[in-house]
C-alpha cells in the first residue's frame, strides 16, 4: 500500500446511511510495526462520525479474505472473533 493511499476494506450502505472501515496507512509513529491503521466511518442523514486510532494486523486482512471466500460460496463466516476486538459475524434473530 502506498503512502497516503486509501483503501476501503469494507463498506455498507444503503441511499441514506453507508458504514466504511478504511485502511489508511501501513505504518505509524508509536505503532507495532506490522500493524494497518484504520478508521471507521459512519454517516447517516442526521448524523456523521469516525473512530481512528483502529489498527489491523496484517494476519486479520488475510482471515478477511477467507472470510469472502467462504461467503461466496454460500457458508456463513465470522470475521476477528479472537476476544481483541468486536466480532464481525451473521445477525441472529432474536424473539
């Protein structure tokens, strides 16, 4: 990834409300090397915000990957699901 190159890892939207993870740089000052840093964005008619200071190890854009696979070919998927973080996964009904 270049410096200064944006690239978005994961977006949902609809015509009024999108929510986007964005890898921003490779590395930065005062962190891991070998870490991504990323923020997530969320924009809506009444409301707009951002987290930074997100980071993704290089290891979690590879299970990104497996996680697609596994989607397209029709099986459920759960994405960063270790305990750091929150977990990326199917949406349960619950009455």
């Amino acid at each position: 990834m270049a410096e200064g190159q944006v690239a978005e890892l994961i977006r949902f939207a609809d015509d009024e409300n999108s929510v986007t993870v964005r890898v921003l740089n490779r590395t930065t000052d005062g962190v891991p090397e070998g870490c991504l840093e990323t923020e997530i964005v969320a924009s809506s008619e009444f409301a707009n915000g951002h987290l930074k200071e997100v980071y993704l190890l290089e290891d979690d854009l590879e299970q990104w990957a497996e996680v697609l696979d596994r989607l397209a070919s029709g099986r459920s998927a759960v994405w960063m699901d270790d305990g750091r973080v929150g977990v990326l996964g199917p949406v349960r009904n619950v009455s």
